[in-house]
C-alpha cells in the first residue's frame, strides 16, 4: 500500500536504503524473478534498477536481492528470505503511518487549489 500523501524514507548516509519506489522495485522483483523485467514494468532502465538493487543491498546487514548470472540457464533474481522481511516491515510503517494521519491529511488536501 503506497500512500497518496506522505512517502517514507530510511535513510542511509546520503543515499535512502529504501523507500517507496525502492519497495515497488522490490515487488516487481519478486514477481518477475528478474531485475530487467521489474525495470520494464516499472519504466525505467536496467541500470537504475540495478544501482537500486546496489544501494540497498549495500545499505542493509545482509543482501535484499540476490542474482544469478546469464548464460544457457539464463540469469535472474530474486528477493532473499530477509529481502521479503525489510519489504514487510516497511510496508507495515507506510500503513500505520499513513493510518496515524489520514484524516488531518485529507484535509489540509481539501485546501489545495483544484487542478487545472
């Protein structure tokens, strides 16, 4: 569940180790077993997706997504076991972040000027 109104970063240094686009990263990765595909369906090019995949596996204790090379058996990735738990655990903060201030959020929304 991606929020409208707020979006949530953890950050790391300079750089964020996850945030919402990262997480979609994610998902789409664990769909497709591949980090091109997930690029593909998310309309962006392999090498930002792969300098993600680089910047939080560097950032977090352990490897998010793990790859195998191409070849005759073809490449891929996929999410490791601790992969789908930062996933999780990010998930569930967006919702109860998002839970916490719904309310006060939609209306400080209703004061905005309607688009054009």
């Amino acid at each position: 569940m991606t929020s409208k109104y707020i979006k949530i970063h953890l950050p790391y240094g300079k750089v964020s180790a996850i945030g919402p686009g990262k997480a979609d990263l994610l998902e789409a990765i664990a769909r497709s077993g591949s980090i091109s595909a997930a690029a593909r369906e998310m309309g962006m090019s392999y090498k930002r997706a792969w300098d993600l995949v680089d910047t939080m596996n560097k950032s977090f204790k352990q490897p998010l997504v793990s790859t195998a090379t191409g070849g005759s058996h073809g490449g891929g990735a996929q999410m490791t076991v601790f992969g789908h738990e930062v996933l999780r655990r990010y998930r569930e903060i967006e919702l109860k972040a998002c839970r916490a201030v719904e309310d006060e959020l939609t209306t400080l929304a209703g004061f905005l000027n309607p688009r054009e």
